[in-house]
C-alpha cells in the first residue's frame, strides 16, 4: 500500500478500520531481521509484559534509538513502494512498534 492510498483510505474511515490500515501500511516494513532487532534491543519480557497498545510504557527514547539500524531499511523499503526516500523519526518508531506487535501477538 502507498502513502497516498494509505491516506485516501484513512478519512472517512472507522477508527478501527483506521488503526488497521496503520498496521497494515507499517507491517509492509517489518522483515524477520527488523522483528529479531527490535526483540533485541526492547527486549522480548518487556514487548509481551507491556500492558499499553501503543507500548507508551517503554519510554520513547528506547524506540527512537532504534532509529540508525532501521531508517536505511524503512528507507529503502519506501522508496520501493512510495517512489521517495523520505524517511522520519516517528517513522522508525511506528516500523519498531509494529514489530512489537507482531511478537507479542506470535505467543
């Protein structure tokens, strides 16, 4: 899915269509090596003892630091997609934080 049609779906949308758009444009981005480093660097007992769905009880700081292993990959993966390199901060986190999700959701 691009950008741009990750958009256009968004409005209008439920919220809960929303949020699984958001998981569905961000998991495009989420490989086994990006799982096996967010596992490595969060931590697995962390990830699956988080009680928030948003993981906002890891402290930002810990997803942003995340950021120089994961942005050429997200990077690369988004020109692929979208035609452009740009690539953000929140970006990382969103990629690392679905990872998260996913593992937590492989118990």
């Amino acid at each position: 899915m691009t950008r741009q049609e990750y958009m256009e779906r968004y409005s209008g949308a439920s919220k809960a269509e929303q949020e699984a758009m958001f998981r569905e444009y961000y998991a495009q981005f989420v490989g086994p090596y990006i799982r096996s480093f967010v596992k490595s660097c969060i931590g697995e007992d962390r990830i699956k003892a988080s009680t928030n769905p948003h993981f906002n009880d890891i402290p930002l700081a810990e997803w942003d630091r995340l950021d120089a292993v994961i942005r050429p990959i997200g990077a690369r993966i988004n020109k692929e997609i979208n035609g452009a390199s740009v690539w953000s901060l929140s970006d990382t986190v969103c990629v690392a934080k679905e990872a998260a999700r996913q593992l937590k959701e492989a118990v």
